[in-house]
C-alpha cells in the first residue's frame, strides 16, 4: 500500500496538479479512507453472528 501512496503522490507532483502539501494531505486522506473501509469489512465479520 506505501507503494502504491508514493506512487500517486510521485505523479501529482510530477504532473504539477497540485503543491507538495496539498499532494501529501489527499494522498494521506485517501489511505485512511482505504484502511477504515478494511477495517470495516474485516471486523464486521467477526460479530456478524451476534444478533
């Protein structure tokens, strides 16, 4: 995943659509996004035998 962050981070700046912050800050919105979607999906599961 740090891979693929610093990979789009590269060609936003790279690409010059945005500054170095406001790079880093949708980079960081959009790994956070992903991982409170996983966390999420991976524990709704355990408790979804509880009624």
């Amino acid at each position: 995943m740090r891979r693929g962050t610093a990979a789009v981070q590269t060609v936003a700046l790279l690409t010059g659509t945005g500054g170095p912050a406001l790079a880093g800050l949708c980079v960081a919105a959009g790994s956070a996004s992903v991982l409170a979607v996983l966390v999420c999906v991976l524990l709704g599961r355990a408790t979804a035998h509880r009624l």
